[in-house]
C-alpha cells in the first residue's frame, strides 16, 4: 500500500535517524590537546588571504574553513539558490557544541544523528605514519567526549591509520570500549595497498569480533596523497569511483564470504550507483568463474554487498525507487547537517518528496530502523518536539 506525504509535512509518523552528520572541530583541536611531540605538525587554522585554511605538517593544505559549516544558507529567503561559497572564517561559525547541536536536530525534526568529521578526515590524504595516528587519536578522544553530552542522540563515529594495522585493532578496540559505533577507514588505501590483501584480515576479524561497522566517508582517501581533492562539480559527480573499486575488491577477493557478519558502509555517496555496480559485477564473475572462485556456491556478488554493505544518501529518488535491488535494509538516509549542502532545516520535507508513493513501513526503514540497528541507537520511540 503506497504512501503519500502532505506539502509541508514535518511529521512522518515516526522518528528520523541521519545515517551521516557532522561536528565541526574546533580551530586549537590539535595544537591544544596532540601529544607534545606533534604539536609543531599539528593541524591550525591559518588564515591566506580572504579565507582561513586548515594546515598541517608545516604547510600542507588539509580542508578550507567555510563550506563546513552553512546548514540552511542555501534555502535563505526562501529560495535554494543561494550561493555556497568555500571560503570562511571560524569567527562566522556560530557555536556547535552538543547542547546547540540537539537543539538544531530538533528544528530539523530528526531525533538522532551518527557524527562523522568535517576536517580530520581529510589527514588521509596529506599525511602518514606516527602523525596521521596522532592525529585520529586526538580528534577521537574529543569527539567522544562531546557525543558524551547527549549520548542517546548523538552517535561518535572514530577514525583509524590503517598504516599499522596492529595499532589500528587496538584504537578501534579502544574507541569502542569508550563509545564509539563505528571506525572510519580510507575509501582506498596508500598506493600499492589494497583491500584485499591479506593483512587486512586483522582489521576485518576485529571489526567482526566487536560487531563495530566499518565506515568509507567521502573525502577520506588515501590513494590521492599528496594532492589537492578540488571539491568541483566533477569531483562530486563522479565520486563514487573509489568506493565501487574497494567495494568490488573486498566482494571480488572474497572479504565478506570469510567475515560474513563484517559490515562495511559507504557514506555521503549517494547510493542509486549500487545497483549497476551490483549487476556489473555478477556479470563479470558469473563470466569467469573458472578464473573466480572466492564466493560459496551459488552466490553471487550481489548477494554480498546485500548482506555486508549499506548505503548511506542524502537525496536520491532514483535509490529508493530501486530500494528493493539494492536492498531495503541497505539503505539509510543523512541530513548532513551542518555542511553547505545539507538538507537543513527542511530535511523532513525532502525526505517526504524522496519517499512519495513508498509504503510507511519500507519510509520508516530507510530513515530510522536501518540507522537505528546499524548504529545501535535506543530511543527509537522518541520523536523530537
């Protein structure tokens, strides 16, 4: 039985859950709270020109002050057309700590929320070894002392150097002792280092022992060190290339047939690309099975990234359309507040549109169950004021 929202709505009849939000770290994070010996190659904030800029290791350009941090401007007045700009100043950011975060959930109707990073992830890409660990242990322990303010409604997702993989077991055992319900990972690993390799089978074994997903964020890349990610209008309309590459590694080299109860996420990609990289992928492992023989008998890839992947979107009517080949409970909606393109402060009314004509229980699925069992939330009956 189909489903119709009103216009205007601000009330699905169930709570909402976004698989994908984000804190903004504070501009003396690293140089107040890194281990002394980093503290010279910390991350700052530096400011060139007309805009302020994050720097590390010297001078190094990690992420751009600004695009952060404008939840709502692109429906001022009314309108989505107003501009987004990239430049910005820490002084034009308006106070995000915990208690203002809820307070903006409320007004956004969505009654909990899984926090990624804005700025720390981005270390994948310009530094290695003892700093980039340096760095993840430091934004981690602060981003789960600030989810420890609203712990029900706010989730702290960690983040991993994936350099020294018995390190990385042991932060992840760590964080997660201490709060953290899921681990970010690079979308690829450092050149010449790829998923399924099998060193990584220490990292996939205690993610599977912790029952702790795995999570591949947009923007967390290692195979571009050492370059400039251009958040262009090509970047984003191609940026799910990456993580089809790992996601087809791990299925591929049989990752998920021998840790099948691993959970891998990919995060602020948009999802309806899983479909085709589904059927791309059966095709080419039913064609050459003599060559590919890493998958039980009779299953096929499709069936893997059904049982082991889920997909988070912002907005993508064209994923739930085809909610059923990719997986209903594969899917899981995020606001990714409080970023330039979020959907604050109407996200209820955007994911109304996305969800026309979807039956409630499937609605409710996509935009809170699947959240809620992926990240381990407990107060699913609540819904915000």
């Amino acid at each position: 039985m189909s489903h119709t929202w009103p216009a205007g709505v601000r009330d699905l009849g169930f709570p909402v859950y976004s698989a994908d939000s984000h804190v903004v770290e504070p501009p003396d994070l690293w140089t107040s709270r890194i281990e002394p010996r980093f503290r010279a190659r910390a991350p700052r904030v530096v400011q060139i020109e007309n805009t302020e800029l994050w720097m590390v290791d010297g001078n190094v350009r990690m992420a751009v002050v600004g695009i952060q941090a404008q939840a709502g401007r692109r429906y001022a007045n009314g309108s989505a057309k107003e501009p987004i700009t990239k430049r910005g100043f820490y002084r034009d950011i308006p106070d995000l700590g915990p208690d203002r975060y809820v307070r903006d959930l409320d007004a956004d109707g969505v009654t909990g929320a899984v926090l990624f990073p804005s700025n720390a992830h981005q270390a994948y890409r310009c530094i290695t070894g003892d700093l980039l660990a340096a760095v993840a242990r430091t934004y981690n322990d602060w981003v789960l002392d600030y989810c420890a303010a609203h712990a029900v409604r706010l989730k702290a997702v960690a983040m991993l150097d994936i350099d020294d993989l018995r390190m990385a077991t042991a932060e992840m055992e760590r964080t997660v002792a201490a709060g953290a319900i899921g681990l970010l990972i690079p979308v690829l690993p450092l050149t010449g280092r790829r998923y399924d390799q099998p060193a990584y089978d220490r990292l996939w074994d205690a993610a599977e022992t912790l029952r702790v997903p795995l999570l591949m964020h947009v923007g967390a890349n290692q195979a571009v060190l050492g370059r400039e990610p251009t958040i262009d209008l090509i970047r984003h309309a191609t940026k799910d290339m990456h993580v089809q590459a790992s996601l087809a590694t791990m299925v591929l080299s049989g990752v998920f047939a021998r840790h099948p109860r691993l959970r891998v996420g990919a995060v602020e990609f948009g999802a309806s690309w899983v479909v085709y990289l589904m059927q791309q992928l059966d095709r080419v492992y039913t064609d050459r099975r003599r060559r590919l023989r890493s998958l039980p008998l009779g299953e096929l890839p499709s069936d893997h990234l059904r049982r082991n992947v889920f997909i988070s979107f912002q907005k993508d009517r064209a994923a739930i359309l085809w909610r059923h080949l990719v997986g209903i409970r594969n899917l899981a909606w995020g606001n990714d507040y409080p970023h330039a393109e979020s959907t604050f402060p109407h996200s209820i009314e955007v994911i109304a549109t996305d969800l026309e004509g979807v039956p409630g229980e499937d609605a409710r699925r996509i935009v809170c169950d699947n959240t809620v069992e992926t990240f381990g939330f407990t107060n699913v009956s609540r819904r915000p004021n």
